[in-house]
C-alpha cells in the first residue's frame, strides 16, 4: 500500500495522535495574565475612551439679526403679520429714504435709458408712487 | 473554545463591544479585557517563552485595539479576536527574542518517584515544558500556527483570517510544524510516560 502523501495535510498522520497528549499537558495549565498586568490593560482603556464631540454653540445675534433670521430661516415660526408688516414698513421707509437723500445726485447722473430731464422728473414721481403703493399694501394685509 | 465567546453577563459579541466602547462606553471595555486580554497574553507567552515580554506585547496589543475602536464596524467583517491575535503575532515577530532561556529537551529532568496523583502532576508539567522547548525549535510561521491550532483552538479558517494566509497554507503550516515536534519529543516519549509506539 503505497503511503498517501497528502495524509499529513489533512491531520491523518501517525503525529497527530503522538502530539495529543503534549498539547493536552500544555492546555491543561495555560499561561495566564496576571491581575496587575489586567489592571494596566484597563488603565490604557479608560485613558483612551474616546469622547463624543460637543458641537459648538451658535454665537449670540443681534436682536434685529435674530428677528431676520426667524423670518429667513425656513420652517421656523414667522412673527405675527402686525409686526411683520411694521417692520417691513421701517425698513423700506428707511431705505426710501436714503434713496430721496440720494435722488438728486441719481437723477443728475441719469436713469439708464431715460434722459436726464426725463430721469429728474420721474424718478421722485416713481419712488414716491412705489412707496405708498407698497406700504398700502402692507398696511392693507396688517 | 468559541472564537467568539458570548459572556452570560453580557451577551454581546465582541464587535458589537468594541463599537460601543468606540462610543464611549467605558464598561464595554471591561468586558471585553475578560474575554479578549488572557488570549493575548497566553499566544505572546507560548511564542515567546518570556513573561515580561509577554505582558508587554499583550498590553501593546491591547492598546491598539482600543485606538482602533472608534472606527469599528460592529456589523462589518472583522472580528476583534482576529484583529488582536494579528496584532499579536506581529508584536512577537518583532520581538523574536527570548528575556529567558527555553531549557534544552535534554535537560527537561525525569520525574521522581512521588505518589501515582503527584507522578501524573509531574508528567503533565515537563510533557508542557518539553512542548515549549520544542516549539521554539520550530521556524516562526509553523510556531503560530501550531499554537494557534492546538492550544488556542482556532479553527483553520479562523488562523487563516489571523495570519493573513489561505486554508491550504495554513494546513500545510501545522503539518509541517507537526512533524518537528514528533520527531523533537520522540525521544523524552519514554522518559515522560508515554508509549513510543
């Protein structure tokens, strides 16, 4: 009977049953840590628990920029129509009038496709009218 | 013994530990050093033959896996014990050195002649002492994975995984390391009460 050569590859070879007692005598009586080196294993792990991250608080606004942001900011309550439209109001009424304080200068420079009379003439008339088109219609829906 | 032992006081595995304590949970932590730190320590005390050297590489070990936690996926592939054994046999290859001297085969004494319980003690110890002598013997990659497969009790596919090899590789690795050993031990067979058959 011709020896299989592969016999030692799968485990069947005379050794494996001549070794199962060494290993055995070895399992029987395993090297075993002791507490002090359990211990530092320990140490090690809470020292480098890691540590969630804080996320980094929103820094404080303005009261005018808080109010801008609860309007601008989508799914956040909008203030009541009252003082929506009363703030809207101040502000175009602000920004009209820089742009009355402005308007002569403007003018002088001329309106792009107007001339220059054209421009003197129509722009108050087309402020003015826009101002109190708008703020009837804010005042209308207040 | 189970590649991955499920602890009756916690019935996570090892994953899903080690991804709890990359979350924070220090307590995870503890449990998985129960079951995890003594595996380690006995691989680097069989391959080694050093106790200091041997706490030292399963501290190191350690540390690493607890380094490595924040990223683990606790459902993914990798398992800890694997990992850790890796890490293992790496730390001892770099090692490769023994702080104390493994005794020579010859110079493993012969029991005296205590009472028969005593005589089977005696046996079990020099047959352990003999088996270490010899398993330094053996080149390095036949010593991890014949310690791996008969006193860790790895499956082959689980060494396989650890040393980063294929099955086939593995079984040719303990066959081979296998028959060293024999042909080291045949001799103190007599002598350590076992048949020479």
């Amino acid at each position: 009977m011709t020896p299989d050569k592969h016999a030692s590859l799968r485990g069947n070879a005379p050794e494996e049953g001549a070794l199962t007692p060494w290993f055995e005598a070895a399992r029987a009586d395993p090297p075993a840590p002791s507490s002090a080196l359990m211990a530092r294993i320990l140490a090690d792990a809470a020292a480098a628990t890691p540590r969630p991250e804080a996320k980094p608080a929103a820094p404080a606004r303005a009261g005018w920029l808080r109010w801008l942001g609860a309007v601008l900011a989508p799914g956040n309550a909008l203030p009541t129509p009252a003082p929506l439209a009363a703030g809207l109001a101040t502000a175009l009424v602000l920004g009209m009038g820089l742009g009355f304080s402005l308007a002569p200068d403007a003018a002088a420079r001329g309106v792009p496709g107007l001339g220059v009379a054209e421009a003197e003439a129509g722009a108050e008339d087309i402020m003015l009218s826009d101002l109190e088109r708008a703020l009837g219609a804010l005042l209308a829906e207040g | 013994m189970p590649f991955d032992a499920n602890d009756p006081a916690d019935p996570r595995s090892d994953s899903a530990l080690l991804a709890a304590y990359g979350r924070g949970e220090q307590a995870a932590a503890a449990v998985l050093t129960a079951r995890l730190a003594p595996r380690a320590y006995r691989l680097a005390a069989r391959y080694l033959g050093d106790v200091a050297e041997a706490e030292d590489v399963a501290q190191e070990a350690m540390l690493r896996l607890w380094r490595a936690a924040p990223g683990w996926q606790a459902d993914g592939p990798a398992q800890p014990a694997t990992w850790l054994y890796r890490v293992v046999m790496n730390l001892c290859t770099d090692k490769r050195r023994r702080a104390r001297p493994i005794a020579p085969l010859e110079a493993v004494p012969e029991p005296a002649d205590p009472a028969p319980a005593a005589e089977a003690r005696l046996h079990q110890q020099a047959r352990a002492e003999a088996l270490e002598a010899a398993l330094a013997t053996l080149p390095p990659r036949q010593r991890q994975a014949v310690i791996l497969r008969h006193l860790e009790g790895l499956s082959n596919p689980e060494i396989a995984a650890a040393m980063e090899i294929g099955i086939e590789a593995v079984e040719s690795l303990t066959a081979r390391g296998k028959r060293a050993l024999a042909a080291q031990l045949r001799p103190q067979q007599e002598a350590l009460g076992h048949d020479t058959r």
